[in-house]
C-alpha cells in the first residue's frame, strides 16, 4: 500500500529505492541524489552498442567480418536478397505471370457529395428555394458543394434535419437518402450528365448553342433505368414526367382563357 501523497517505487537491477511525490510532482531517490535534468540516466540495458567489424583478427570480427567467404550473401550492397518474392537470382513467379486488366483512371466518375443535413442547412439561411425542382446547377450557384466536376450524389448524413419536403435532381443517391426524401414527401430522380452535358448545364451562358444531352454509357444504363436507384430512364420517372408536363399545359391553356 502507498499513501495518497507519496509513491515508493523500486527499480530492478540498481538496487535503489525510488519514491515519487504527489505535490512537488519528481523523483528523489531514497540512498541518492534527487532526479534531475543534469543527472538523466537511460536504464541499464537500454542502449547497445553497435557491433564494430573490420578491426583486426582479434575483435572477432575482422577479414570477413562475419560474413564467410565469397557468395552473394558476402558482397556488399546484398541487395538480392532483400524484399518479397526473390528467387535466388531466377525469374520470380511475379513477373512470369503476364498482366490483364487495366484501370482506365482518364474515365473515373468523380462526384461531389451532398448530405441532408447541410443541404437543410442552406434551405434554411434561405439559399435555396424549395417551390421549384432543386438542380445541380441550383446546388453549384449556391456553392452547398465545391467544384462539380462530374456530378452530385445525394448522402444521407443527419437526414433527421431535414423537414423540407424537397424535389432534387441529382447524379447519383444512396437508398437511406431516398427513403429520407421521400418519407416527408420529397422527391429524387438521378440524372446523368457527361462532362460536356455538365458543364453546359452549370454555365449554360459559355456556350453559343448548347450541345445535345447524351444518353448514359452501356455500363450506366441499368442504373439509371432501373426505378430502385429513382433513375430517370425508369418507366415510372418517365410517366411522372409525362403527366407534370400535361398538367403544366392545361394549366397555361387555363391561364390563356382567363386572360380572353
């Protein structure tokens, strides 16, 4: 037992007592000397001397040095035998194999990612206007994202923020951020756009005539057709479409009638 203020501690091998005290916070040393900066010492053992070779026949290490005669395990340098997969000096396994496959890093999708809970962040300073269909282009003028290279995916990080219900047009979004949207009677269709399509759908004002929008890449087209990921190609997206638009033309029809 050790009382609240004072710590007696043996060290092994020195054959000294040593206590530490609680208020003036060192060491001091029962049959010595107290601790200090200019008497810092390592423990016994802790440093080794490096081993001296090429002194003489008599150290013990001298001539060879330990390492025998001749071979490749005595030459200096002795790289051969150092790193994984050496074979003693014939072809590695490794480099008899030929290589497939590639990583094609100039096609590499990236994609800017948008939480819940910081898009709600931004509805609420009044950044974005949630009575119409929130694009990417609405999300890059009010710089929620940085630099929108190839697209935005939806995340559903702090979606319990979110109380807007919201109709957003996105790259790409996660299952949990679908469900959140939609549990409070918001909307998500994923969009997709390649890179000329989105940059002339950010600054449409740089181009004279705006290009074309492209249709997805066989490698994206089940995703985008598929209603589970809320693509845009899906049948369902595409009658939703359909019966907005027809919905928008009687209104105006209405609208004209009036103005007669």
């Amino acid at each position: 037992m050790f009382s609240s203020s004072v710590l007696r501690l043996s060290s092994r091998g020195t054959g000294t007592n040593t206590k530490f005290c609680f208020h003036c916070a060192s060491f001091a040393t029962v049959n010595g000397p107290r601790l200090q900066l200019n008497n810092l010492r390592d423990n016994l053992g802790a440093l080794k001397k490096s081993k001296r070779v090429g002194r003489g026949i008599g150290s013990g290490k001298g001539k060879t040095a330990g390492r025998g005669h001749k071979g490749q395990k005595a030459r200096q340098g002795n790289k051969g035998l150092k790193g994984k997969g050496f074979e003693g000096g014939q072809t590695p396994l490794k480099i008899t194999i030929p290589k497939t496959g590639f990583t094609n890093r100039s096609n590499k999708i990236f994609l800017a990612e948008l939480n819940l809970g910081k898009l709600q962040d931004y509805i609420n300073v009044g950044r974005i206007d949630i009575t119409k269909t929130i694009t990417m282009k609405d999300i890059w003028e009010a710089n929620v994202v940085g630099n929108i290279k190839d697209g935005v995916k939806l995340l559903a990080k702090d979606s319990e923020k979110l109380i807007a219900p919201i109709n957003i047009e996105v790259t790409r979004a996660s299952k949990a951020a679908i469900e959140a949207v939609e549990e409070i009677g918001g909307t998500v269709v994923c969009s997709y756009y390649n890179k000329l399509g989105m940059r002339a759908h950010l600054r449409p004002d740089k181009f004279d005539v705006l290009p074309k929008r492209a249709r997805p890449p066989p490698k994206l087209m089940p995703y985008y057709t598929n209603y589970e990921n809320r693509g845009y190609l899906s049948p369902e997206i595409q009658l939703k479409l359909l019966q907005e638009k027809v919905l928008e033309r009687e209104r105006q029809n209405q609208q004209e009638d009036q103005k007669e």
